[in-house]
C-alpha cells in the first residue's frame, strides 16, 4: 500500500462544480472581450493613455479574465476525471480532525490548514494536511463540530481527498 502524502491530493470535484465552472467560462471570457473593449476604444479615439496605465490596469485583467475563461471548462472536466478515477479506485475512510490553523491573508477569506489523523486499510497511521475553506473542515479542527471528516484514498497509488460534499459513490463524471 502506498502511503498518501500532501503532494498526491487532489480537489474533490462532484458535476455540479463542474457544471457550474463550465457555465462561468463564458461569463468571465465576456468580461474579458468587455475590457478588452475599453483600450480598443480609447486607441481608435485616438486618446492618449498612459503605457502603465494601459497594461497594469486595462490588459492584464483583461488578458486574465480571455485565459481563465478559456482554460476553465478543461480545469473543470480533468478534475471531474481525477475525482471519479478516485471515487471508482479508493477505500472511503474517515480521519479525525487535528488542528485547524487560520492561513493569514489580506483578503477576507477563511482559508485554513487542517491536519488530519488517518488510520489506512493496513493499520499504519498517517499525518495528512489539507488546505480549504469549507466550513465543515474549520468546525471538525476546531473541534465545535464532529472532529472527524471524511477522506477517500486509493491504495495503490496514493492519491487522496477529502470529501467536502455528497457521497463519495453517488454520481458519476458525466456532466
């Protein structure tokens, strides 16, 4: 049995994520052509705009917003992919919760690091850390929940998740 560590985790995508991802693509490549507008424009009126102006506050968002909006429906469907591969291949398990560490950010987000014990299918023990911010995953280290989450593993090559929502063997890739 191969042990799971922090490098073989992947992100448990269930189709409505997915469908959802999918459905913002177009919305964000929309406000990407919208801003994409706004430097064309002022080009063509021949207005002057300052250089730095032009590429810190009109392309790159632009260029960011046209690429997340194009790579979005892939990230989705490969996710959707490794988490049914996981969900066919893996043993369902449950791990208790640690510790919850609040990741310092200037943004409002509640992201955290949860360590986790789990207990694999051969008897050994294993320290695993996840890094989210579901609220379920915050309340099980903090412990003002039940202090356990549950976890799917695949024996033979590692790959972990920690299942935020549904079950883990309700649905199927098709989105």
């Amino acid at each position: 049995m191969r042990a799971p560590s922090p490098s073989t985790q992947i992100s448990w995508q269930t189709p409505a994520l997915a469908r959802h991802d999918r459905r913002m693509a177009p919305v964000v490549f929309g406000v990407g052509l919208a801003l994409l507008a706004i430097p064309v424009g002022l080009i063509f009126a021949d207005q002057t705009v300052p250089g730095v102006f032009l590429l810190v506050v009109l392309l790159l968002p632009t260029i960011g917003c046209l690429v997340l909006g194009v790579r979005l429906p892939a990230a989705a469907g490969r996710k959707l992919a490794a988490t049914e591969a996981l969900a066919r291949s893996g043993v369902e398990l449950t791990a208790r919760a640690l510790s919850w560490t609040q990741i310092p950010s200037e943004s409002a987000s509640t992201e955290g690091e949860l360590r986790l014990w789990l207990t694999l299918p051969d008897g050994d023990h294993v320290t695993l850390s996840h890094v989210c911010d579901w609220s379920d995953c915050e309340a099980a280290g903090r412990g003002t929940a039940d202090p356990s989450v549950t976890v799917m593993v695949d024996p033979h090559t590692g790959v972990w998740a920690v299942v935020h929502t549904g079950h883990a063997r309700s649905w199927t890739a098709e989105v």
